[in-house]
C-alpha cells in the first residue's frame, strides 16, 4: 500500500470520504500544494476552494471551506468547516447567493454581521472560482 495515500475528508457531522488514493491536490492558505504517498509531516490552514482527489486516472474535485490538512505517516487527514461536492453545485444559485451575500455586507451596520457577511462572499467567490465561473 505504499504507492498509495491513505485519505479522509471529514466535515463536522460526517467522514465524506475514506480510502487510499494516488493524490490529493489543497488549496493551503499560503498555496495549493500536492500530496503523494509517503509525503513528509506537516500541517496548514486551507482556503476555500477544491480539493483535487487523483486517482486511477480519475479526478475527483470537492469545494471546501475553511479548516485545516494534517499530513502524517498514515496519510492525509482534512477537517473542513464545509464540504461540497462540485458535481452537485448549481451555478446560478451559487451567483444568487453571491449577489445577495454582497448585498448584505453593503447594508451591515454591525460588525458581526459585517464579518458573516464579508465571509459568505469570500465562500461564493471560491465556490464560482472552483467550477470555473
């Protein structure tokens, strides 16, 4: 099992996804960076975007927002604040929910519904971004 990486995406209410794969591409926070088998220890906060799963030729792409990725001996580990299958995603609901984030963070007069606000533009840009809108 050494030319395989062991992976698991999990969100908070469930693991999305177990298995050995071949590599898994992340968006870190201070890149996107690529994971193979047998990689060295480390760990880093992740930016919204896609995560690319490759293997057997096949690519596998998921939206997550927020978290963080643990590489260790044993393989990869991502525990994301949200995850979201690309395949499933409706454009134009997404640019919707984009238009009415930044209409919301033009009208906040509090700060914490300023940052709420300022966060869910950042998460429908990224998620437009990833399916390539």
């Amino acid at each position: 099992m050494a030319d395989k990486l062991q992976f698991d995406l999990v969100a908070p209410e469930q693991r999305l996804f177990s298995g050995a794969v071949d590599m898994v591409v992340v968006p870190g926070t201070e890149g996107d960076f690529g994971v193979l088998p047998q990689h060295a220890p480390f760990m880093s906060t992740i930016r919204s975007g896609a995560i690319a799963v490759h293997d057997g030729g096949q690519v596998t792409r998921t939206f997550i927002h927020g978290g963080f990725a643990e590489v260790t001996p044993e393989g990869l580990t991502i525990l994301a604040e949200e995850a979201i299958d690309l395949s499933e995603v409706d454009a134009a609901e997404i640019r919707q929910k984009l238009q009415d984030a930044r209409e919301d963070l033009a009208d906040a007069a509090e700060e914490a519904t300023r940052e709420e606000a300022a966060d869910a533009v950042t998460k429908y840009e990224a998620l437009l971004e990833a399916l390539g809108q």
